[in-house]
C-alpha cells in the first residue's frame, strides 16, 4: 500500500515503516492541493503538526483510508470530513506526555527564579544575586485544567514538588484510579484557590477560548497561568488586558493561537514568559510519537488488507 509522509519523522521510525513492504513516499511541506495531488493513489498519510489536513484535502483523495498524525491531539486534522469520507484518524496520545509534563515545571521554576534573566546577567559580567531573588514553588496549590495523560503526569511531578494539586476536566468520564490525592473542583472553585493553574485540555469546539475574561477574573492576582497545551484555549486579548491592568502575576506560554505569533502583543509584557512551542521537542518524544505513529499505522493497514 502506498504511504504518504508529510512531515519529519524520527529515522528509526521512518526505517521501521519503509521495512514494512509498503511503498513509502516522503513529501514534506505540501499543503492544499499540492497534498491532494501527492496522495493520489495513497491508502495513508502519516503527518505531524506541520501538515494541515483539511476537507479540501480529504476530497481531493480518493483512495485514503487512514491518517496518523505523530502527536497528541488532532487540532490540524478535520476529523468530521475525514468520518464523511469513510477515512479512519488516529494519533498517538501518550507520546510528549513526559515531555510537556517536564517543560510545566521547567517554565514554572524558570520564571519564579529569574533564570533568564538572571543567566544573562551573568553573562554580561554582573553579580546581582539580590535582584534575581525569587520564590519557591513549594507549599503552593497546582490547578490544573485537564485530566489525561498529561495532566496526571504533572500530577505526580507536583507532589514530588511539594504542590497540593487540584483538578477539573470536563471531558473526563471517569476519575483515574490512583489519584485520590487529587482535589477534583469545579472550574470556578479551582481558578478562585489555585496559585498556578496549568491548561492541558485538547483545543476542539467545546474548549476554545475556554479561559477568556471571566475565568482570568476569577484567579487570584498573585497567581500564575500556564499554557502548553493548545493555542485557542486562551483568549489572548483577554489575558494581556489582564496581565496589563496587574490583575495576574504573570504568564508562561509554550503556545498561541495563531504560530509563529510575530510581534504579539503578549511578547512585550515582562511578565509573560514564552517558548516557541517546545512542548513535545525532546529526542525521546519525538522517537516515541514516531514509534507509536508507526505502530497504530501498521495496524490500521493490516486490518484493511485482504484475508487470504
């Protein structure tokens, strides 16, 4: 079967995947109609965040059967015209949950000790031990907004650091066994007690702009937010508005709505500390949503090949 990759994909995955008897094409950086024409005649498309995967695309491709998309969630994928067109979508939910779990603790630390800034004073020759004082995280409350892989990952990094850890997730059916020492809230009683809160929600219909002006209104002034999950889930006119006006102490974010996000607003305060979307970009991540995507791939083509 003929197997589009449109994005970079981990070496021993691609190795794997190519292994396999199926004819494997590499095609990076197509979009529209050029990825329509490049899947003609393709059964899977296998992509990462960079592919958009839209209806157009979709129509445009008669004989896919199966998307993967290397990653957690499934925002650059439009799942309802793939349903449409009999075309099965899958991704790999576990892979960064290490990774965005450490890079939570990484932005908080970075940001409550000045490190930055502090490293670039150093730098610079300078000694200023007494300007870069900070605060610890210890004793604090963790809310975290989101339940699943991710957010339980937190979860435990948060107890090893001295964190009470709440949580509110509205898309969680059941409360995972195990976690009993987790305060399960409301949403408004978690914002109002929480001195950090961390998003890590999938972005979809329901959660867009799930945290605009009446939630960040809700936080307590000295508090932190926390964003490496999606771009959207934020209303970003909402939180610089918040942030300029001192009604939150500050903003870690790892993502925004629209990336890159060139000359944001948000990027002047300095109070908001930001990442170019680091959260999966670790080598061992990015082997295992390769790994994984593979993996989920090949069974997905197995089921669709003849029985002899």
């Amino acid at each position: 079967m003929r197997i589009v990759v449109s994005d970079p994909l981990d070496a021993a995955a691609l190795a794997r995947l190519s292994a396999s008897g199926h004819e494997v094409v590499e095609r990076h950086g197509l979009q529209g109609a050029e990825l329509a024409q490049a899947l003609d005649g393709a059964v899977a498309l296998l992509v990462r965040g960079g592919t958009r995967v839209t209806a157009q695309v979709l129509g445009g491709a008669p004989s896919l059967r199966v998307v993967v998309r290397a990653g957690t969630g499934l925002d650059n994928v439009d799942a309802e015209a793939a349903q449409l067109h009999g075309i099965r979508v899958l991704n790999t939910p576990g892979a960064n949950r290490v990774a965005v779990a450490e890079l939570v603790f990484g932005l908080l630390i970075a940001y409550e000790r000045h490190l930055a800034d502090a490293i670039a004073s150093a730098r610079a020759g300078h000694w200023e031990k007494a300007r870069f004082a900070g605060r610890e995280i210890a004793g604090r409350r963790l809310g975290l907004l989101g339940f699943g892989r991710i957010g339980r990952e937190v979860a435990v990094r948060a107890r090893a650091f001295d964190l009470s850890v709440a949580a509110y997730d509205p898309l969680l059916e059941s409360w995972p066994q195990g976690f009993e020492w987790v305060h399960r809230l409301p949403l408004d009683e978690l914002l109002a007690s929480s001195d950090v809160v961390s998003l890590h929600l999938p972005l979809a219909p329901g959660t867009r702009g799930a945290i605009g002006a009446r939630e960040l209104g809700l936080m307590k002034k000295d508090a932190v937010l926390v964003n490496a999950s999606r771009g959207g889930i934020v209303d970003e006119e909402a939180l610089y508005d918040t942030l300029v006006n001192g009604r939150l102490r500050g903003a870690l974010l790892d993502v925004f709505a629209v990336e890159p996000p060139g000359e944001h607003a948000l990027l002047t305060l300095p109070n908001v500390m930001a990442t170019p979307h680091l959260g999966a970009s670790t080598q061992e991540s990015q082997r295992r949503a390769g790994d994984e995507a593979v993996e989920v791939l090949l069974e997905a083509l197995g089921e669709l090949a003849p029985r002899g």
